[in-house]
C-alpha cells in the first residue's frame, strides 16, 4: 500500500514537472556550444532545447520519468497549442500527446525536443550537447544560416 501511494505521488511530481516547462515560440540565438559561437533554437525564454540522435516519432527513446527527469520535454498545454516559429528554425513544427504522463510535447520534423536540467533554464547555456544517454547523443537543435 505504501508503495503505491509513492509510485502515485513520484508520478504526479514528475506531471508537474513537465507541466513547468511550456513553450509558446521557438527563436534562434548565438550561444557558445563546445567552446564555438554557434546559432541555435531556443525556447521563448533563450533557453537551448535539444534532440536526442535516432530518436523520432516512431522510435522514442526517452520515455521514462529518469529521462524525463534528466532531459524534461519541451511541452505546451493542449494540442491546440500553436508554436510560433522564428525565421532560421529549421524543420515543421508539431505537437504530440505522451500517452506516458499524457503531456503534449513539442517536436521539428516529428524530432521530440528536450531541455537539459544541467542548464538549469538558463539562457545561453547549452551544456547537455554531446551527452550519451538513454540510447542516443543529445545535441543542440542548429538554426539555419540566414541570408
């Protein structure tokens, strides 16, 4: 019984955890990644978000709450959710619904996105790019060059 008033608990608090990292537009900004300046996307606030290498719609590799944990989705509050997308933000945006924890999380190109919990939400910190875990390398979403 008790632990399984804790798995529920440890479920709602990673709910909520997802639940505080929405996003409302995807934007471009030069930040230092592996000691270049490099043109990246960001979420609304400037904050890197990523992809996990062999990872797509149809192969999630990240699909446990440690991952989540470690590399929180990016996420909007519906499907009807719009994410506007800035000039230089390459691929299609779209919207997926988590049937684990029944989040609606964002991707390019059908590519789920994440944050990075090493860069603790700040901006112009890409720190999670080149890391292996949770069966891929993660790395920063480079924009395209704009002409």
């Amino acid at each position: 019984m008790i632990g399984a008033i804790a798995t529920t608990v440890l479920v709602l608090l990673t709910g909520l955890a997802v639940a505080a990292f929405t996003v409302s537009s995807l934007g471009v900004a030069k930040v230092n990644v592996a000691g270049k300046s490099v043109n990246i996307v960001v979420d609304n606030r400037s904050v890197t978000v990523y992809e996990l290498g062999g990872e797509s719609l149809k192969h999630l590799q990240c699909v446990t709450r440690t991952c989540f944990n470690v590399w929180p989705p990016v996420t909007v509050s519906s499907a009807g959710s719009r994410v506007r997308k800035a000039s230089g933000v390459p691929g299609t945006v779209s919207i997926f619904r988590r049937v684990r924890g029944g989040f609606y999380q964002v991707m390019l190109d059908r590519h789920p996105l994440y944050y990075y919990s090493g860069d603790n939400g700040k901006k112009d910190s890409a720190r999670g790019d080149g890391i292996t875990s949770f069966g891929g390398r993660w790395h920063v979403v480079k924009a395209v060059s704009q002409r």
